[in-house]
C-alpha cells in the first residue's frame, strides 16, 4: 500500500486485528519494512502494526536531499495523519530510533509507549568525517561497495557463516536502497543530536542494544537511558547492530513483554 504526503509517496503494511492498539515499526538506514519480519509472528495477533519504508528506502520514493531526522518524523506524522490512527506505540532501530526520539520529544500526544533498538542521542561531531566518506562512496561507487563493511557492523561473523540465508536478505534490502536516499538519510543521522530534549520524554521508554555493536554501544544507550525518566534498558547478548536479527527471540521477548505491561 501507499500513501502520497509530504511531496514523497511512503510504502507501508497495515496488518493484525482492527480493535488493537496500534504498533508503528521504523527501519534502519539502508533497509526497509522487511527489516520487521522476524518480528512480526509475535506482533500481529496482538497488535495492529503499521510498517513503513522511509523515505529514500524500499517502496518509498526518493527524492534528493537533504533530509532531516525531523523530515523523516513529519512523514511518519503525516502517515498516521492519513490512516486516521490518533496513538501509537512506536519502535524503531538505529535510524528508526532517531526518529522515535523525535516523536517522544515533539509529538507525545501521538505516543504511548517507546521502544528505542541500537539507538544515540546525539551523533559524535568526530564522525562527520566518516560520514562523508560513506556518502563520496555511494556516490560514485555505488551502494554495492558499502555493502561488506555494513555486514560487518551489523552482524557478527559466526551470524553471517551460520545464517547465510538471513545475511541474504539483510544484503538485498541494502542493495535495494537507492544512493539518494542513503546520501539523504545519512546526512540527516549525521548531525542528529537530541540530546537536550529527551529529559521532556513522557513515553514509557525501553532500549534495547546488542552487547557488542560498536556503532551504536551499550554506552550511547545508557546515556538515553540516565535523560528518560521512565526508562529500561534490555542488552541482547552476542548481538551487533541488528539486535532484533542476531538476537530475535529475546528482542521478541522483551518487545513484547513491554508493549503489553
């Protein structure tokens, strides 16, 4: 399905029973939707969950840049404007998350509860300079050539040689992306600081982080955690960056025994 708003065109999915609270699922940069599906088996029979491809990814279109973390939350405001959904609980991954933050800050009338996965406040000014490289390398190489060191971040190498079919997947999702919309977004991720605000978070917040993802570490969500009032903290053992891949069944287990409290 599709939605025309904000000048792009958003894919989404709408699925579980009509009646159930309402769960909104964003992606990471560089993904899509499908990101979700290992999610979705314990997510559809209780709530009604609206995914979406943001813009620059999967079935959304791309238009050039920039973008703005704020720009891509106005397209999930103006998504759930479109399906008349009034509150949502919301959780979102690394890029995701960044908007989930803005969501919590700046439109709680929106939101009941927060699930933030491999998530900052605040992107370190020092990495502007890798950011920039990322950016010259889709630009001129092509998404392709990013897709070996972004495995690498995202999963662990005993997760790639044991689950070649779900790398599969995660690499196609990544080729899937279009330059444009990974220049786009990964200018919005790279001078995203939320910092300041996120004391003002009324939302019942969970973080979750994998134990060993050095792009966004245990660290970067206890500093969430120390500005959120009503905030917990679930460590995924052995996990990268895509927690809610490499550690499935007790990402699923602590997403869902927080939504439904």
């Amino acid at each position: 399905m599709q939605a025309d708003l904000n000048g792009v065109v958003i894919r989404y999915e709408l699925e579980g029973p009509k009646g159930a609270p309402f769960l909104t699922l964003s992606h990471s940069l560089a993904s899509s939707l499908k990101l979700w599906d290992l999610q979705m088996p314990v997510l559809r029979d209780k709530f009604r969950v609206l995914r979406l491809d943001t813009r620059g990814h999967g079935g959304s279109s791309n238009p050039p840049g920039p973008y703005s973390i704020e720009m891509l939350t106005a397209d999930v405001i103006g998504l759930l404007d479109y399906l008349e959904i009034e509150r949502t609980h919301f959780a979102g991954i690394s890029m995701g998350s960044m908007i989930g933050q803005v969501l919590a800050c700046r439109y709680a009338d929106r939101l009941d509860r927060l699930v933030l996965c491999s998530s900052t406040c605040r992107s370190d000014p020092a990495g502007a300079p890798m950011w920039q490289e990322r950016i010259r390398t889709a630009q001129t190489k092509g998404i392709e050539a990013l897709v070996p060191d972004m495995l690498k971040r995202w999963l662990s190498d005993h997760f790639r040689r044991d689950q070649p079919e779900l790398t599969e997947k995660i690499r196609e999702m990544i080729l899937a992306t279009s330059a444009t919309g990974y220049v786009g977004c990964s200018e919005a991720i790279s001078s995203f600081d939320i910092s300041d605000e996120l004391q003002n978070v009324k939302a019942p917040t969970l973080i979750i982080v994998g134990r060993m993802d050095e792009t966004t570490p245990v660290s970067a969500a206890l500093a969430i955690q120390e500005r959120i009032k009503d905030c917990e903290l679930a460590v995924m053992p052995g996990a990268l960056h895509l927690c809610n891949i490499e550690g499935s069944e007790s990402f699923n287990q602590a997403l869902a025994s927080f939504l439904q409290k």
